[in-house]
C-alpha cells in the first residue's frame, strides 16, 4: 500500500543562504555579512562549521535598514 515516498509536512523548511549567497544578494562582501552576524544585526545559524541565513531573515533584515 505505501508508495516509498516521504510524507513532507504541511510547512516546508526555510530557504537557507550562505554567506556568500547573502553577501552576493546585498553586494557586499561576506566579511561585512560575518560582522552583521557577530554583531547580532543579523539573524544567522551555525550549522557545524558553516552560517546559515533564512531567507525571511535576511528580508527582515533589508527591511530593518530601510526604515533605520
């Protein structure tokens, strides 16, 4: 009866960027993505040795600065 496929849940995972990526959507450098991290501007995960970026926090980002 199962057809061997996975059920996804309702809600799929974020879209997660690198720094790169991220640095590459805002034209800057991913030195200045790293320090945005380390300075708690900007939302990041670790995951192992790499950061992760959601894409909604990177907008919520944008947005933030936008209105600064």
């Amino acid at each position: 009866m199962s057809d061997g496929k996975i059920p996804m849940p309702e809600h799929s995972l974020p879209t997660l960027l690198t720094t790169e990526q991220a640095a590459g959507a805002l034209q800057v450098s991913t030195k200045t993505i790293l320090r945005w991290i380390s300075s708690g501007d900007l939302i990041a995960h670790r995951l192992g040795h790499q950061w992760r970026i959601s894409q909604s926090d990177l907008e919520n980002f944008i947005r933030m600065r936008r209105e600064a």
